[in-house]
C-alpha cells in the first residue's frame, strides 16, 4: 500500500514537472476557419500586407511545434498509467498471471522510454523555435526606426516605382493558409486563417474591360458563397455538414478594403457598394504613416461622410 501510494505520489510530481515545461503547449478543442479577402487599387500594399502580416511570429511552424509537444505528452502519460494499472494488479493476482504482467510491464516500460526520449526531442526543437521568434523579434525591432526613412525614399521615388511595379503585380485571385492559429495565447480555440490577395484594379496596364480586376473580386466572393450553399457533403473528420458549413466553410467573413491616403476615388466607392452586401466591410487607409495625425482624422471623417450618403 505504501509502495503504491508513493508510486502515485512520484507519477503526480513528475506530471506537475511536465505542466510546467509545458505551459504553453497547445490542445485545441475546437477549430473553425477565418477568411479575410484584401481589396483595393493597384499599389497600395495589400499583397506585401498579406506576406507580412504573421511573418514574424511564423505562426504555423511556431504552433505546430506546440501542439506535437502537447501529443507527446499525452503519449508518455498514457503510457505511464497503463504502467501503474499493471503494477496494481500484479499485486493481486496470482504467480501465472503476474508473470504475464511482468512481460507487458517491460515492453510498456521500454515504450514510455522511447516515448521520454521523443518528447525531449519535441521540447528542444520548440525551444529552438521559441529562440528564433525571439531573435526575428530584436531584428523587428532594431529596424523599427528604419522604417519611416524608408517609406519616406519609397514616396520619393513613387514615378520610377509605377514604371516597374507591373513585375510584381497581383493579377489573378490567391489564397495564403495559415493552419490553427490560437484566438489568444494560450487559448484553446483556434483558427484557420486563408488570406485571400486580389487583383489591383485602377491599373490600365494589369485592370480593362475584358480583364477587370473588380470583376473577379466580385466574383471570387460570389463563388464561395455558391461553394458553401451547394455544398451537400462534410469533408472534415467527425463533423457532421451542418457544423462544418457553420464553424468551417470557404466564405469570405473579413473584407479590408484599402483605400489610398488623402483621397478616395469613385471606383473605390462602386466597387465597395457591390461588395458590401455580400460581405463586412472594414476601410483601410494604405499609406497612413504619410498623413499627419490631424489629416488622418479629416479624412476618416470624409470617408465616413462619403459612404453614408451613398
């Protein structure tokens, strides 16, 4: 009895150890996707915004390394109560059948061992990871105060750059998944996240009749909403359709539509009337760091003024 009490007293402590190495590790019980589509005129930054926008965090490998941390855990704590279990009942029963005990016992022992030694293993890779997001982190910002300078020779040099900015154009409809990002940290309900870059419109050289870059935004929203209506199948494991087309389908629940600094132009504004009811709009202004504050404030005034009297 004592024996016993101390094994459970040894197997309680060890797991406290493990919660604490692994605090952070991530076991989601729920995952429901996140859409966001980005809008607006050609050269405003909304394909860079996308590239960028969980770029430092990495989130997908940075996670990722979390949850298998999280797995391994389990794996070695299963095995380590099918030990206890074994060990109970070899003191009750009798010599044949501890005997038999005996056996499993060993082969659950050198499995927990393989298990440790994969569990350390994951924890030093996340601990790798952890080093690097940290690292990216200084680099941000140390560059940080760079980043005006930049912006300011980039504003500068706005001629040369429309001559060439065909070269890295968005011409057709892309998508970005970012798999199981946690909605808070340490949260245990995650998403994910596709990121959806279109097509600059205002652009004679990439947006014409025959191409029109507003024509596939509108119709790129319009196809998923056909997609998720005409669906008729669940395609994700242990959800049933009607949950999946609720917590986990393709429409697009996040619109930002970019707009450039100190104007607005009538394009934007038709083109917002034809999406928004399809979609939540939210109006970003691109290039705001080129505004004083009190410019900002005007201009978000008039273009609050300018949607609500359309």
């Amino acid at each position: 009895m004592v024996q016993a009490f101390m094994e459970d007293a040894a197997g309680s402590a060890e797991r406290e150890c493990d919660a604490a190495e692994d605090a952070d590790a991530l076991a989601f019980k729920s995952i429901e996707s996140f859409n966001i589509l980005c809008v607006g005129e050609s050269g405003l930054g909304k394909s860079t915004f996308l590239r960028d926008i969980f770029a430092h965090l990495d989130p997908t490998k940075f996670h990722e390394a979390r949850r298998r941390v999280a797995a391994q855990r389990d794996v070695v704590h299963a095995l380590e109560d099918a030990i206890r279990r074994n060990e109970q009942e070899s003191r009750q029963c009798d010599d044949t059948r501890a005997l038999q005990l005996r056996e499993e016992r060993v082969a659950l022992k050198a499995r927990r061992d393989e298990a440790r030694a994969a569990l350390d293993e994951l924890r030093q890779q996340k601990r790798q990871q952890e080093q690097t997001v940290a690292q990216l982190r200084t680099e941000i910002a140390e560059l940080e105060h760079l980043l005006c300078e930049l912006r300011r020779r980039r504003d500068a040099e706005e001629d040369d750059e429309a001559a060439t900015r065909i070269g890295h154009e968005t011409t057709e409809v892309s998508c970005r998944l970012i798999k199981e990002m946690p909605l808070f940290e340490g949260s245990r309900h995650g998403l994910d996240v596709t990121l959806i870059d279109t097509p600059g419109y205002g652009d004679v050289l990439v947006d014409s009749p025959a191409n029109s870059s507003a024509a596939k935004v509108v119709a790129e929203v319009k196809r998923r909403i056909e997609a998720h209506v005409h669906k008729d199948r669940a395609t994700r494991p242990g959800l049933p359709l009607d949950d999946e087309k609720k917590y986990w389908n393709e429409l697009v629940h996040l619109c930002l539509f970019f707009v450039p600094p100190h104007r607005m132009k009538r394009a934007d504004v038709e083109l917002m009337t034809r999406l928004h009811e399809l979609v939540p709009l939210v109006v970003v202004i691109a290039k705001a760091d080129t505004m004083t504050k009190s410019e900002t404030r005007e201009f978000k005034a008039e273009v609050r003024q300018q949607l609500q009297s359309e």
